[in-house]
C-alpha cells in the first residue's frame, strides 16, 4: 500500500484507558495514514496513557471513567469530518490502510464498514494465544463490530451506542442499524492487525463482559433474544469441532468461554436487568 499523498477527511477515535503498553504504537500507525485529526478520549486512566496520546498530537478528552460507548460518543460529537475512524488502542493501522479502507467506504457507499482483523497475542501465554484463535477462526470475523471501522458520523450520532453496555455495544447498535436498513459491511481488501494480551484474567474478563453485554442485548430486543442467547453455546460448538481437528490444546479454552458467559449472562437475568428500547 502507498502512503497517502494528501490529509485524509478522516477523524479518528481512539477510546483508552489505562492502555499505555499498546498506544504509542497505535497511534503512531494512525498518525502513518495522514488523517484530519485524532481524538483519544481517555477513561480515567492511572498511567501513562494520556501523556502518550498529548505526545502523538492528538487531541485529548475525558469521558469521566463512563466507558468505551460514552468514549466513542464524546469523540464523534467533538469530531469535524463526516467520516469516523473507530480504532481501539490494540489495534495496529498497516501503511496506507486507512486510504484503502476509505475508498473502499466511499465506493459502495457504506453506512459503516469495518477492517478485516488479523488477531495475534503480544505474548506467549496460553490465554492471550487462544483468544487470538478464537477470533481468527470465528465467524465474528465477518459481522460488522467497531474495534476498527469507518462510520458516517451522522449515522452514529443519530443512532448512538448505548452508553449503559460494557460490552457487547457493538452487537446491540448492529442490530439497530441493521432494522434501519444501514448498509454494513467487512473489508475482504485491507487488514489491521488486532492484538490481545496475556493472562487468565483477561481472558475471563472478556467472556464476562460478553455475557453481560448479550443479557442485555436480548432484554432490549426480545425479538432476537433466542438468537443472542444462543450465540456463546454456537461459537462454543463451532470452536471445539476446529480445536479437535486443528488445536486440540484450546479444548480448554472453550469451557471457560462457555461457562463464564453463560454464568454473566444468567447474573445479569437474576440483577433484573431491564434495558428500555
């Protein structure tokens, strides 16, 4: 890919808490694409992270420790191009991305289009290792999600993440678009790469925050609740068959996959969740 000869219409959203370890980089392959401007809206973080962000010259916000939807929210209001970059911090933008994934947009005119992801773990842990598997193996990769995508700006502020998720908020707003009749899509052209840490702890969280995030998924949209509750038990399936034909060592991953977003999902049922449409 070429670099970009010319400043790309493009603002980049960048939510960020406490992700020191992985920003610098981040930003520095945003910064490689020439967009408009970047916006890293911090969480409150304790270390490093917002001097990272000053450093890289990119414009610095606060969404008071609310979370990654209210973050991604508070950068496209302050935001001034009609497209929106959404870029987690563990994502790494290669050389002329952007441009391809923007051309890409503007030419079959996208409501929203998301980077094909390569995922890989920043370590040599079993956890962060099997997630990377996961995703690169799941059919996740084909459904429209906003780690790292280009949105009309005023589509995402008509329609808005619901800012009470932790997780699953990309689902959850998908599937309001989708009932809009938004065009969506998944790059098969151009790639970033999408990285995982290590740990147990990690892992784990993930899979909670992800049940929690389906519970209240379904709460919201009754008619697809068979189908969202259903999605951990499909993956699960899904992944045992391709780890027993290709790595049997992630066998138990899926367990802990299964059980913890079911027990989150199943706690947030018992909490009364009740999300409004």
């Amino acid at each position: 890919m070429n670099r970009p000869s010319r400043e790309l219409p493009v603002s980049v959203i960048v939510p960020a808490r406490n992700a020191a370890h992985w920003l610098a980089d981040c930003l520095a392959s945003i910064n490689a694409q020439h967009p408009a401007e970047i916006i890293v809206v911090d969480g409150c973080s304790t270390d490093a992270t917002v001097e990272i962000a000053r450093a890289a010259g990119a414009l610095v916000l606060s969404d008071g420790g609310r979370g990654v939807p209210a973050a991604r929210m508070m950068g496209a209001r302050a935001a001034s191009c009609e497209v929106l970059a959404l870029i987690d911090a563990d994502v790494l933008v290669p050389s002329g991305a952007l441009e391809s994934l923007l051309a890409e947009f503007t030419d079959g005119h996208y409501d929203g289009l998301q980077f094909a992801l390569a995922s890989h773990s920043d370590s040599a842990d079993y956890w962060g290792q099997a997630l990377a598997w996961h995703h690169n193996h799941s059919r996740v990769r084909e459904w429209f999600c906003v780690c790292a995508t280009l949105m009309r700006r005023e589509l995402l502020l008509e329609f808005g993440f619901d800012e009470r998720f932790r997780s699953g908020e990309d689902i959850e707003l998908r599937v309001r678009l989708q009932e809009a009749g938004a065009r969506l899509g998944v790059s098969r052209k151009t790639t970033v790469a999408h990285r995982f840490s290590g740990g147990f702890e990690t892992a784990r969280d993930q899979w909670v925050q992800d049940g929690a995030g389906l519970a209240r998924t379904a709460a919201k949209h009754p008619s697809r609740a068979g189908w969202v509750v259903a999605l951990p038990l499909l993956a699960a399936v899904r992944g045992v068959g391709l780890s027993i034909v290709h790595a049997p060592r992630y066998l138990p991953y899926w367990a802990g996959f299964l059980g913890y977003n079911y027990q989150s999902m199943f706690s947030e049922w018992l909490r009364g969740t009740r999300v409004a449409p």
